[in-house]
C-alpha cells in the first residue's frame, strides 16, 4: 500500500489514506473472501473492482444475498421479480469470478422483520463452514442510511464475524465438524455521503471487470438495460450514438463507459488514480477489541528482559 492524504468530495477520510494497487501473481491463493449484499445491485456499485482485484490476486470468492428483491423489478410480479433479480445476480457473480451464490431469502425493505438472532446464526455458520477470511458489506454503523437492509445486514454481519471465532457459542457446531474461525480482515462500503473511508483501491486494471458487474443488473438498474434503451429511443429519431456499436449488451456497456463511471473517477481523482472504489478497511487485529489484547509476543519478551532466578 502506498498512503496519501487528498479527501474524496462528500466522504470523510480518516487517518493516513491507505492506497491498494494490482498485485503480481496469486498473493491470495488460499485466502477466502465473502461479499455480502441486501440487494442486486450493491455489490456491482461499491465493490465490483476490488472484488475483481482479490479474486485475481488468489482469493476463493462466495456471494452471500441476504434479501430476495422482491420490490425491485421491471414487472409488477413479486414472484417475476425476485426470479429475474436472481438470473442478474448469477451472471454478476459469473462475471466477478464467484465460487457461488447464497440467498438468504428474507423479504426486501423488511429485514428488520426478520429475527436478528437467526440471520447472526446463519452467517456465523457459513463463516465457520466456508472458513472466511476477509468480508466486505455495508459498514455496520454508517451515517445517513436509509434503507433498513442495509444498516441491518451490516450489523449481522458486524455480530456474526465477531461471534465466530469464539469456541463457546454454538457449541454444536464442532459435533458436525465446524471449528471456531476467525474473519481477518474487513472492507466496509462507503456509500453516503460522510461516511468514512481510510482505503482507496486502483480498479483501473479491473474496469472491464466493474462495467460488467453494472451491466449485470438488468431487472432494477440503474445501470443494466440503459444503453439498449437509449439506442431504441434514437432508433426512433432516425438517430445513433456510434458509441453504443450495434447489439444491445454493448449498448449496455458502453453506456456505463460514457456516462457510469464519474463517481469513480472522482473517488479516484485526488490520489492520482484514474478509477477507484473507497472503503473503511479494517485489517487483521485492527479492531478496538483487539488492540487492547494482550500480545504473547510482548509478554515472552517482558519475560525474556525481566525474569529473576526463584532462588535470587
């Protein structure tokens, strides 16, 4: 990582900006990353090139969905659309590199119906069976969230990572194989404006990759299906952008090129970087919890330096 310290337009950056670039060969190689989600279209927006970036760089990569997407759809059928919001999610995870898919199910805008006790348990589960190293979702805490999944999801997640590695809770766990585990390291979305980020990640070499990822969300945009509409409206006018090409899923694409990608540009702009995602990290060790544990490190070395014979 090299550091800077510029700030982003509308966000909130704390400590000395940490900025992560491509890495040569598989650095990650056996390392396991969960992106997890409330919507389709989260992880295509806050995410993608960086997940694109640690799938390169080695990483196993699971998609974990926590609602069904009921309310976001092209059609007015619940059932229509929480099916096609899932074909959009198999094709972003294809695009991404994703091992597989897991939806949770739980009803969208309703998840604070849902008993936070169970969606804890459920991903303290796939945390310990998928033996997850390094999450990225929703920061748990972020100011001026709106939306319930959002908030909600990353509080579960926030909980589970956190309950995960101790050995007493879910005590049935071990009895079918499961072992306490621990998550290393954690990427939290900024999304609004003043939350903060202490992490710039270069998505240049991955912008295909990202484009992608947006063109993928078809059913509630955005994004998706935007360039197609375009060239038919042009079409009508006896008119044509040469940009959008010919066929539709280039239509898509390009549109996202020309008109998708200031955000990142400006997210990037202050670090010298063309295009960039932002993000709170938090590496291994780096919570609060943490940095008042005892090292055994420090202890065998106070030993070493102040240790007296029983007999002196």
């Amino acid at each position: 990582m090299n550091s800077s310290n510029p700030r982003v337009p509308w966000y909130t950056p704390v400590g000395e900006i940490q900025i992560e670039h491509k890495q040569n060969g598989k650095p990650n190689t056996g390392k396991v990353l969960a992106a997890v989600q409330a919507h389709a279209d989260d992880i295509p927006f806050f995410c993608a090139g960086m997940i694109a970036k640690l799938v390169d760089e080695g990483y196993t990569a699971y998609l974990i969905q926590t609602t069904n997407d009921e309310k976001c759809g092209p059609t007015s059928s619940i059932g229509d659309t929480i099916r096609r919001n899932e074909e959009d999610i198999d094709v972003l995870a294809k695009n991404l590199g994703f091992q597989k898919v897991i939806h949770l199910g739980y009803r969208n805008h309703f998840l604070d119906e849902a008993s936070p006790t169970e969606i804890r348990a459920r991903l303290v589960y796939l945390i310990r069976a998928l033996k997850i190293d390094t999450i990225t979702t929703f920061n748990p805490w972020g100011h001026w969230e709106e939306n319930p999944d959002h908030y909600i999801t990353g509080q579960a997640v926030e909980a589970a990572r956190w309950m995960a590695g101790m050995d007493k809770d879910y005590p049935e766990h071990p009895i079918c194989g499961l072992s306490p585990h621990t998550v290393s390291e954690l990427y939290y979305w900024t999304m609004r404006p003043g939350q903060p980020y202490n992490t710039v990640v270069d998505i240049e070499p991955y912008l295909e990759e990202k484009i992608a990822a947006m063109s993928a969300n078809k059913s509630q945009g955005p994004a998706g299906a935007r360039g197609r509409r375009l060239k038919e409206k042009l079409k009508l006018q006896g008119k044509r952008l040469p940009e959008l090409g010919d066929d539709d899923e280039t239509a898509d694409r390009e549109f996202l090129r020309l008109f998708g990608l200031n955000e990142y540009k400006k997210i990037g702009e202050p670090y010298g970087l063309k295009y960039a995602e932002h993000f709170y990290y938090i590496p291994p060790g780096g919570t609060f919890t943490g940095s008042l544990m005892m090292s055994d490190i420090d202890v065998e070395k106070y030993i070493a330096e102040h240790a007296v014979d029983l007999n002196s």
